[in-house]
C-alpha cells in the first residue's frame, strides 16, 4: 500500500441483500435492491518505529441497481452497480457483472 514495502491492507466483507425484481413473467429484468453486512479491515505495518497490527469490523450497509437477463429458467447473466456506505468509511461505488443460478 502506497508504495511501501512493509505495510498491508486485506478486508473481507460479509454482506445479504433483499433484491426486488421486475416482471417475472420477462426474460429481462430490472433489479434493484440493498442489505447489511460487516467488514473486516486488516492493517499491518512494520516501519521502525511504528508498528501497527489490528484488525477493524465495521458495520455496512449497500445499495443495488441493475438489470438481469434470462439465459434459461434457471441461469442468468447479471450486471449491477453497488454503493457502500458505513460508519468511519468513504462511500465506494462499484460495478459487477456475472452469472447467477437460481435454485
């Protein structure tokens, strides 16, 4: 992290969502949706004389918008964009694409 040969940053999120879709009877669809989630941030530094070595968890909460698109009754090809939002952290705003499987 910022170029620097002994400081590290890893954050792994946990997160479940509640997601509207439209026209179910359509091959295509519009999604939207949001959930909570917690995130936990790791810093690691070792620049003599700091040393630095915790772990953050902070909790989250996100939104969604996209579109879904029917490649059979069961399999889907999904894009979205996705904000985040918490406490002590910077709105980060994202977009994914993928493929989803609806059991």
């Amino acid at each position: 992290v910022f170029g620097r040969d002994h400081h590290n940053f890893t954050e792994t999120t946990l997160t479940g969502s509640l997601v509207f879709r439209s026209r179910p009877d359509g091959r295509a669809h519009f999604i939207a949706g949001g959930g909570a989630g917690l995130q936990w941030a790791h810093t690691d530094v070792d620049e003599p004389p700091v040393r630095i070595d915790r772990t953050e968890t902070i909790p989250l909460l996100h939104g969604r918008m996209g579109a879904e698109w029917d490649i059979s009754s069961r399999m889907a090809i999904r894009t979205e964009g996705v904000v985040w939002f918490g406490e002590g952290l910077d709105w980060v705003v994202g977009a994914r694409a993928g493929i989803g499987y609806r059991f």
